[in-house]
C-alpha cells in the first residue's frame, strides 16, 4: 500500500453531511497536489458552466494531525477553518 506513505490527505464531500474517514479522496505527496484536487472543477451534463467537484473540502498534514489548506465552506456543524488554512489573509 505505498499511498498511505503520502503526508497530505484531502478530505471533501457535500456541505449538508460529514461522513468521517468515508470522506478520503487522496494521498498526496504535497500540499499543492491535494490542494489542485480540492479545487477541481468539473462540467456541468448539458451545460458550458463548471461547479466545484467538491463543495468542502480539508487537506490533513497526517505527520501533525493539523488541517493545513481547506475550503472557505465546510460541512455543515463543522468548525470554520482559519484565514491561514484558507489561503485569506491573517
């Protein structure tokens, strides 16, 4: 299983639920990779319009246990993340 040697792990779902460790979408070896997932778009059936594929979404640091990149939204009952963990400023 050399995935779970990766440092980055992005979490990411619906805002209406959290589903815990069933919300994993990826191993990564950097933060920037997990994060261009986070951010991914995809189009819209039909439709010229792109939607995020993700509408929360957090990359764990798994050396620190910290959330170190995430969405501005996160799941519903979910503590916001911090301007730092946002990529906002300070």
């Amino acid at each position: 299983m050399p995935e779970a040697a990766k440092r980055y792990w992005l979490f990411g779902g619906e805002c209406y639920y959290a589903a815990g460790l069933h919300d994993g979408r990826g191993m990564y070896d950097t933060i920037a990779e997990a994060v261009a997932e986070g951010t991914r778009q995809r189009g819209v059936s039909g439709s010229a319009r792109l939607r995020d594929v993700y509408e929360w979404w957090h990359v764990v640091d798994i050396a620190t246990g910290n959330i170190v990149a995430g969405s501005e939204s996160q799941a519903y009952g979910a503590a916001a993340l911090t301007p730092e963990q946002t990529g906002g400023e300070t």
